[in-house]
C-alpha cells in the first residue's frame, strides 16, 4: 500500500469515526427528546384521564342526586296521597257518627246544655243559632235564651249564640267542634309529612 492510500484510508476511516460519533449523538439527543416527549404527553393524558374521571363522577353524582330527588319526591306524593285517603276515611267516620248522634235521642239534650252553656258564658240577651234541620227543637231551646234562629252555615249540627247588647259570640256547633278535633287529629295521628 503506498502512502497515498494509506492516507485516504486514514482519512475515510477518521471520517467514518467521525461520523459515527455524530449518529451516536445524534441518536441519543433523539432518544433523550422522545423520552422527554413521551413523558410530556403521559403527564398530560394522565391529568386529561384526571379530568375526565372528575367530570364523569360529577355528572353520576348529579344524575344520582337527580333521580333520587325524583324517586323521593315520587315516594312522598304516594305517602302524602295514602295519607289523605287514611284521614279522609276517619274524618268521613266520625261525620258518619256525628250524623248517628244528631238522628239519636240525646240529640236534644245535648242541644239544650249547650245553648245554657253559650248564654251562660255570654249572657241572657243571646239569640241561639241553630241549622234548618233542628227547627224541631227551636220550641225547647226558646225558654233558655232571647230567641232562636235558622242558621244555613251550621252544617253538621249543635249551635251558636250572638249576644247583639255585648257584641259578644261563642260557637259550640258540631262543625267547630269537628274541626277543632280535625286540626288536633292531624298535630298527633302521626300522620304529617316532613322532609329529611
């Protein structure tokens, strides 16, 4: 081999080494900025994932909360409608009972207690109001007050007095009695509905 290619030898492979050193930097550099990219992009697909994952649970929770405002709203108008039938079937049977007791024969007697009760409490000038159906008993109840008088808004029965001098009323009809006994019948049948 002479020298001149001995040079050219020495010179190619000098250039290949020289090469080579490049493709191994150049290399690594790719490697170190794939490994930098995939990192990159697994950091940020993993915060989307996060995201993602935090809406999707927000959206089951919501829909969760919806359907169980729903079902709790369905379940207490079932409750809400079953109790008024429960009550309107007690108060149906005590209206039932209060009709017995007025067609009965202590009816009367219990009229004319009440109507010495209401001008005892109000005084001797009281006219007694009573409804149509108990005309009959005007003639026993007239000696124990001023007067007696039809009254169309006494529906269930007993009576009323006004005392027109002193400006002065007391109810004690069958009708007031019953809603009086209605409003205590809802404060403890245990039958109000409450939220929780």
């Amino acid at each position: 081999m002479t020298n001149n290619e001995k040079k050219a030898a020495q010179f190619v492979t000098t250039i290949t080494e020289e090469a080579d050193a490049r493709c191994e930097r150049i290399k690594k550099g790719t490697d170190k900025y794939i490994d930098y990219e995939l990192k990159r992009v697994r950091k940020a697909a993993k915060e989307n994932a996060k995201a993602v994952a935090k809406l999707e649970v927000s959206k089951l929770s919501e829909q969760s909360n919806t359907d169980s405002y729903k079902s709790r709203n369905e379940m207490m108008m079932q409750i809400v409608s079953f109790r008024d039938e429960i009550t309107g079937r007690v108060l149906e049977k005590v209206k039932h009972g209060i009709v017995e007791f007025t067609n009965g024969d202590s009816y009367q007697a219990f009229l004319e207690k009440s109507a010495k009760s209401i001008v005892a409490a109000i005084g001797e000038e009281t006219v007694i109001f009573i409804r149509p159906e108990d005309e009959k008993f005007a003639s026993a109840l007239l000696p124990l007050c001023k007067g007696v008088e039809l009254d169309k808004s006494i529906v269930l029965g007993g009576c009323k007095g006004v005392n027109g001098a002193s400006s002065m009323r007391a109810d004690d009809t069958l009708d007031a009695r019953f809603n009086e006994q209605k409003k205590e019948f809802y404060s403890t049948s245990g039958l109000s509905i409450t939220g929780g």
